[in-house]
C-alpha cells in the first residue's frame, strides 16, 4: 500500500503488509502497532525528523520495555523476546538522510 499525508500534523498506519508511508509536510506520526510488527515492515520517505517535526510512534499497549526497540543505519526492528539482538524483526526503514535520531523521535507507547 501507499499512504501520503497532507499539508497538516497526520497520523498514519500502514497496518498489515509492506507499506510504503509518505508523511507530507507538518509534524507527522507514523504509528506501529503490536499485532502487525511481525507482517512486513514499512518503508517512510520524507520525513523530517529534525527539532518538533515527525516522530515513530509503536503502540504496544505498555506490553514491551525500550530496550526491545534498535536502529541501526535506517532500520528500526524489534525483540519479541530480548534473546534475538542478532536478527530482530524489522519493522521500518527510515532514509538515514531524515534526521531521525532514536532517543527524540521514537516514542514507545
């Protein structure tokens, strides 16, 4: 699927599948959830990290802790089970020229 935001602050989930999520301009959310981490990762393009702008929202429902969560070189993948760290799920890939910097722009809910 494609996803394009607006012109506002949006909110957008790929859901189930390999997505392809476009923010636009404002200070948008691409938001995660826990029953889709395991079926294909999304891919964002344009985001603007920098200062207030874009942030990775994961809604686990309070089910996972910080250290399950890794970014390496554009990609954000998860431990289900904190025995994985060598092959973790991959849940996104973010363009390493974004500004995305995982301790301001990765929210864990």
């Amino acid at each position: 699927d494609f996803l394009v935001g607006g012109f506002g602050n949006d909110e957008l989930m790929g859901r189930w599948g390999y997505d392809t999520v476009t923010g636009g301009a404002g200070a948008d959310r691409f938001i995660f959830f826990s029953d889709e981490i395991l079926n294909g990762a999304d891919t964002i393009t344009d985001a603007n990290f920098a200062g207030e702008g874009d942030k990775i929202v994961a809604n686990f429902g309070g089910l996972a802790s910080i250290n399950q969560f890794f970014y390496n070189s554009g990609v954000l993948s998860f431990d289900a089970n904190l025995f994985d760290t060598v092959n973790p799920v991959v849940f996104a890939w973010v363009n390493v020229d974004s500004g995305f910097n995982f301790e301001r722009d990765f929210i864990l809910l």
